[in-house]
C-alpha cells in the first residue's frame, strides 16, 4: 500500500530513484578498464567503483563492526530527539532547518554504511570507508576528493577523471555537473511528484559553485593557509541547504508535517 504520509513517499521514491542510479553507475565502472583486478573480487562487485575496494581493509571483529553500528545508532537516535525538541521548542523553519539537520545527514549515512558492512561482511575484507573525518578537510579540493563520499569520488576518478585527465579544468565542471545531476534526481525529482514543488536546479547551482571554489582557492589561495582553511566552509557549507533542502529533511524525516 502507498503511504498517505508525503515523508514516507519521499523515502520510498529516493530508495528506487537511488537503485534506479546506482545499477547504471556499476556498469559504466565495469565498462571502463582498471590497472589491475581488484583483489577482493565480491567486494568490488557491491560498490559503484572496482577500484573502491582497493581501499577495504581487513574485516576485523564482528563484534567490534556490532559495537559501532550501535554507538551511531544511539547517536542518531540522541540527535532526532534533540533536533525535535529544537525544532518545537523554537518553532524553526527556512534555512536553519538544513543547518540543524546537517549532523544528522552525516550521522545517518555512517549507520546505513555500518549495517551495510555489516550485512555483507566476509573474511576477504571490509568496505573501505565512506567518509575520512569530512570536517579536517584544508580546502575544497580535500574535501570532495579524499574526504567527502569516497565511493561516488571513486566513480568520478575511475569514469571521468581518469579518461579524461589531459583537460583538467573541464573534467573538474564535468565531474561536479555530473554530481548535480545524480543529486537532482536522486532527491529534486522525487520531491516534485510528492509535492509538486519545483527546487530544479538547486543540486546543480551548488555542485557547479564547487568547481568554482576549487578553481579559486587553486588561482588565489595556494599561498595562503589561513584562508584556505576557512575557505571551504564558505563554498561547502554556507550554501549547503541547496543540497539539505526540502527533499532531503522529508526523506529522512526530518521536515516538520505543518511547514
């Protein structure tokens, strides 16, 4: 049965917009040839790059991977309550909605990735890591290429960049329109047959101001540390809630059934 709830519809149409993505995703990746064969074949088969798994580590304790599925479950458990209880008690609408919301987005993806790990788990290997420690990022360039959702960065290397590596700067606008698009389907398209709300182009504005800001920090930064560490948060956060919009808050549940 379909649910009359526009949240839950929301879920269900960006789990089978993401399966609908990531399937293509795999194929294209096996299309393109490696250096070398993946040691960890069935590892390599279950995410979007081969290359991916030469990043898994070894599987290490059950028990250990249990624990840590647990702790981020208490944590995002802790975070839904605090952010409801904010979000009540200050009648918080617009723009900081997506702000507020933005540890919880983080918190999320590292539990589906940890019960992930954990569904999967083989004495070949673990999933490499999704992300490393996003917030240490020195600059734009860090963050999205060995911070920020390694697995799609991996993609973007392994399909785009590396074919394409003797036109730099239009690989880079390349890849981040690329990123744009997955994004607008993944979460505006939804949004549109649940709600009828029209946020096109959103993704797109603010993955192509990524591209921006590395090609800026690359001209005017290199030589100044202070900025550049400050830089980022002005091009990946401050416009974040193009990304943490709407679609995003109502597919984890996190958007307010009054607003």
């Amino acid at each position: 049965m379909w649910p009359a709830d526009p949240n839950w519809q929301m879920t269900a149409l960006y789990l089978l917009a993401l399966a609908l993505m990531v399937l293509p995703m795999m194929l294209i990746a096996r299309l393109v040839p490696t250096a070398a064969p993946s040691e960890r074949p069935f590892i390599s088969w279950i995410l979007l790059s081969p290359t991916t798994a030469a990043r898994s580590s070894p599987a290490g304790h059950r028990s250990r991977l249990v624990v840590r599925a647990m702790i981020l479950f208490g944590a995002l458990a802790l975070g839904y309550w605090l952010y409801w209880q904010t979000v009540r008690a200050f009648q918080i609408r617009g723009l900081a909605l997506s702000y507020l919301a933005s540890p919880l987005f983080l918190l999320g993806i590292e539990f589906l990735v940890a019960v992930t790990t954990l569904c999967f788990l083989r004495g070949d290997g673990s999933f490499p890591v999704l992300h490393r420690r996003p917030w240490a990022a020195r600059s734009i360039a860090e963050f999205w290429g060995s911070r920020w959702n390694l697995w799609v960065s991996d993609w973007l290397r392994h399909v785009i960049f590396q074919p394409l590596r003797h036109r730099p700067v239009m690989v880079l606008f390349l890849a981040f329109a690329i990123s744009g698009l997955l994004h607008e389907w993944v979460i505006n398209v939804p949004l549109y047959f649940v709600t009828g709300r029209v946020l096109f182009g959103t993704m797109m504005v603010y993955f192509l101001l990524q591209a921006v800001g590395i090609l800026a920090e690359r001209r005017f930064l290199k030589h100044r540390p202070g900025l550049m560490r400050a830089f980022p948060w002005l091009v990946v956060f401050v416009p974040s809630p193009l990304v943490i919009n709407e679609g995003i808050l109502r597919t984890l549940h996190l958007w307010p059934k009054q607003a």
